[in-house]
C-alpha cells in the first residue's frame, strides 16, 4: 500500500503507487499541504484526493464517499497530529505514528532510534508495497 509517518514535527513517505499489487508508478506524491495542514494520505487514491479537495474546500463541498476499508490520512499542523479513517473520523494517535503497509517497520525503526528519514528507508527495504523516491516534508516550511 505506503507508507506515510510522522515524528510530530515533519512527514514523511514514499512514493510507489500500486495498481493491483503491481508497481504502476514510482513518483507520486502522497503529503499534501492544506492551509498550515501537512496530509498525508493512504489506501485508494482516489479516495485520498477526493479527501483532500474536501478538506480544501473547508468541508463545504459535498462529503466525500471514500472507500470504507481502503482509506486512511495522517494530518499534522502546530495543534497536533491526528490520523482519519474511511469513516473520515478523527483520532489522535500517539506519536510517531505512520499509516500505511510499511508504517510498523518506520515507527519500530523510529523507536530504535533511526531519523525519520532512515526509518523510511528501512521501511521501503521491508515491505514491498512501498518504493520510490522519499519525499519529508516539515512543519517549518509551511
């Protein structure tokens, strides 16, 4: 699937996109910056932009019919971190925090002691959904 993670102050994931369980591309965004909102999103992406534009919009657009088992954002601004399931219910979880199929390897290498940007490429070198390039993104350049 991916993997997006966060140590709480930046962001970071990769940037395969699968199709099917094959690689259908390599250089695919999947961070995106919504007013002082670092977004992060995972599963169908469809689903993940047509959260986006809704978060855009202020919520006034109509509310988005994503997909209920394949869907999933990070969100990380000054106010906290909060993860967003396909019901587009918010939680805070716990910091660091990744979604994602290669967000378990990110967060034990995290815990280990790795930077965020190493515990990326741990993760892409453990779970075979996740590749490309590592795109990090911070708080500060927002």
């Amino acid at each position: 699937m991916t993997t997006v993670v966060t140590d709480g102050v930046r962001m970071a994931c990769d940037s395969l996109i699968t199709d099917e369980g094959y690689p259908f591309s390599s250089n695919q965004t999947k961070i995106f910056t919504v007013g002082k909102t670092l977004v992060g999103i995972c599963g169908e992406l469809q689903s993940g932009l047509a959260y986006i534009r809704w978060l855009s919009s202020n919520f006034k657009t109509t509310k988005p019919n994503v997909s209920e088992d394949n869907f999933s954002a990070l969100l990380l601004n000054d106010g906290g971190v909060w993860v967003v399931d396909s019901m587009l219910e918010r939680m805070t979880p716990d910091v660091p925090y990744g979604i994602g199929t290669g967000a378990p390897y990110a967060i034990g290498a995290l815990h280990a002691g790795a930077d965020l940007y190493e515990a990326m490429e741990i993760a892409i070198k453990c779970d075979t959904n996740s590749g490309g390039r590592i795109r990090m993104y911070s708080l500060e350049n927002l």
